[in-house]
C-alpha cells in the first residue's frame, strides 16, 4: 500500500513539474551580424551584403518586413585591409553603404533596400599574392565580426573546340550530328570549384517595332580540383553536345503573341571559378536527398554568421556562331518554332 501511494507522489509530482515549466525557445536577444560577399579581381565594383538575423515572438513573416529587424540603419563601420606576410600594405579601405532596391518577397517591404556595402576596385586594385581582411563594426553596441580570404589566380590554358579568333560551332555540315563541344583549361590557385556557361544573346523583334536584346544561358555541370595549391596546374575539361545545347534552348524559349523574329548574337564562352570555403558552402546548404535533413551550419565568420570569400569570373569568350550553326538554329528540329532568322536573315523552315 506504501509502494502504491509512493508512486502515485512521484507520478503527481513529475506530471506538475512538466505542466509547470515553459520552455522558453527565444531567450534574450543576441546581436547577430550576418555577412556575405565574394572578391573578384575581375570586377570593377565589389560588394559585401550585410545583415542582422531576428528572432522573435509571432509571424515571422511579419518580422521580416520590419527594416529594424533585418538592417543596421547607419550603425556600421565596414573596412578591408590587404595583408601580405602578416604585414598591411596601402590604406584601409572603407566601404560605403550602397542600397540597391530589393526585389519583392518575403523580405520585402517599401522601406527597406538591399543593405550592401561596396569599394571600386579600380581605385583600390586587388592583388593575388596577398589576403584580404574584413572587418565589420557595429558602433551603436560594439559588436566586432571579421573574415578573411584569399584571392583565386587567373586561369590559364584556356581552350575551346574551335581555334581562336574564329566562330563557335555547334554542328557540323548535315542534320545534328552529335557534335562535341569541349572546353578545357588549367585549374587556378586557391580555385576548387569550376562552373562553364554558354550564352546565347540574342534579339526579339516585335510587332511594335521594338527590338529586345535578351540572354540565354546554358550552364554546364560544375567541377571541383583535387588540389586547389598544386604546384603543377591540373587540367581541367568540361564536355557537352551540340544536340543538348540546341534542345536546351527549345526547352528554355518560346514563342509568344507579338514575336515577329529572332535574331542570334554572339556566342559568350564563360567561366567561373569558386574558392573552397565557397565549395564547402555550396554543398553544405544543397537540398539533402536522404533520410537526414537537418544539415550542419556553415560559416567562416568570427562573431557572426555567413560566408566572406573569393571567386573568379574569367573574361568571356565571344565569337559568332558558324553559318552551318546559325542555320541550324533556325531550322533544327529542337529550336525551328522559335522564329530564328538564319544568318541571311531569313526565316528558311517556317
């Protein structure tokens, strides 16, 4: 009977301490800065995008659209200095606030603008041999984050199935041949992760009378060095066909009420080059397809959330189509309703 009543005590007793205790999954405010921005020594403007992370009672939602709660208004001090063996050179740089406004979304609301910092690299250059520091100072609290990253080299050895100075092919002569397009080049110091992108510009002519440039990109798959500091270059090779092209940009385009024709540009062979902490962050924020969906935080920001590194936007190469891929553009079975003109000027097929 002891033993009975006992253990209806303790039952009472831990079912009133679990009904009794609230657990509490905000807690007390921390400041958070939140931190993202790639140097290109290939552009002449660089851009560091810098924000607060929130939490709080409520729609978040509703949060998000709150300028307060998102942005520091005028608070920030944000600089980079250049290091080279432990030793700054030139002048600390300070980037200016540069608001761009903010497309529509969750985040958005009409007072609130991307909050982006950014310095012209034309006036302070960036150097490959040398780190770049950033520091972000909160001068309303105090709060101090930094980061710092290499620069990845210029890539070399860069080549295309086509000689230089001439127009890029798709095809050969006849009806889509499975023609190889490769493109190939050396992999770039401080570089893991290579992405190839094919744009097509191209012109819409309307009934209007307007013409309309556009762009259409087919991206390539992505892929990564073994070793980002080998001392001999590795060479690196992206395949595709001309088919996949030709059939991507039938998928890709339509046509649409008003379209007169389309004319093609030229062809922009691009590259991109992405550090390894970039790499790291890509992968480690790609949707998980196994059982496990929680993925593991990432960032190299100390202080804060994010991620401050490197990437490398080579020089595109820009050639015309050959006449044969011109023509087929305009008459391929993949792309024939789109109204392409060949490179006569004439709608051939329709």
């Amino acid at each position: 009977m002891k033993r009975i009543i006992f253990c209806s005590i303790l039952f009472g007793t831990l079912l009133f301490s679990a009904c009794s205790t609230d657990l509490d999954v905000i807690g007390n405010y921390k400041e958070t800065i939140v931190v993202y921005g790639l140097l290109d020594q290939a552009q002449d403007t660089q851009y560091v995008k810098i924000n607060k992370a929130f939490l709080g009672a409520g729609d978040a939602y509703v949060y998000a659209q709150v300028k307060d709660s998102t942005q520091f208004v005028n608070a920030l001090s944000v600089e980079l200095r250049r290091i080279k063996n432990g030793v700054q050179l030139g002048a600390t740089i300070l980037l200016s606030p540069t608001n761009k406004p903010k497309d529509p979304g969750i985040f958005y609301s009409a007072d609130q603008a991307n909050a982006i910092y950014s310095f012209s690299a034309v006036e302070y250059p960036l150097h490959t041999d040398s780190e770049y520091e950033l520091t972000v100072r909160n001068n309303e609290t105090g709060t101090v984050v930094t980061s710092k990253t290499s620069l990845i080299s210029d890539i070399t050895g860069f080549t295309t199935p086509t000689p230089s100075g001439s127009s890029f092919s798709f095809v050969l002569e006849g009806y889509y041949p499975n023609y190889p397009f490769n493109i190939v080049w050396n992999s770039a110091k401080n570089a893991r992760i290579y992405q190839a992108i094919i744009r097509l510009n191209y012109t819409d002519s309307l009934s209007t009378g307007q013409n309309v440039a556009h762009v259409v990109d087919y991206t390539l798959p992505s892929l990564k060095t073994l070793d980002i500091n080998a001392m001999t270059p590795e060479v690196m090779e992206v395949d595709t066909k001309g088919r996949d092209f030709y059939k991507y940009i039938g998928n890709t385009l339509s046509d649409y009420t008003g379209l007169v024709q389309r004319k093609a540009g030229n062809v922009d062979l691009m590259l991109v080059a992405g550090s390894d902490e970039l790499s790291t962050f890509i992968d480690v924020n790609t949707p998980s397809t196994g059982i496990i969906q929680e993925r593991p935080e990432y960032t190299n920001i100390t202080n804060g959330l994010g991620l401050f590194s490197a990437r490398l936007n080579r020089a595109p190469e820009s050639r015309p189509l050959s006449a044969v891929s011109w023509d087929s553009l305009a008459c391929g079975q993949y792309t024939k309703k789109l109204k392409f003109v060949n490179a006569a000027g004439v709608h051939p097929c329709l």
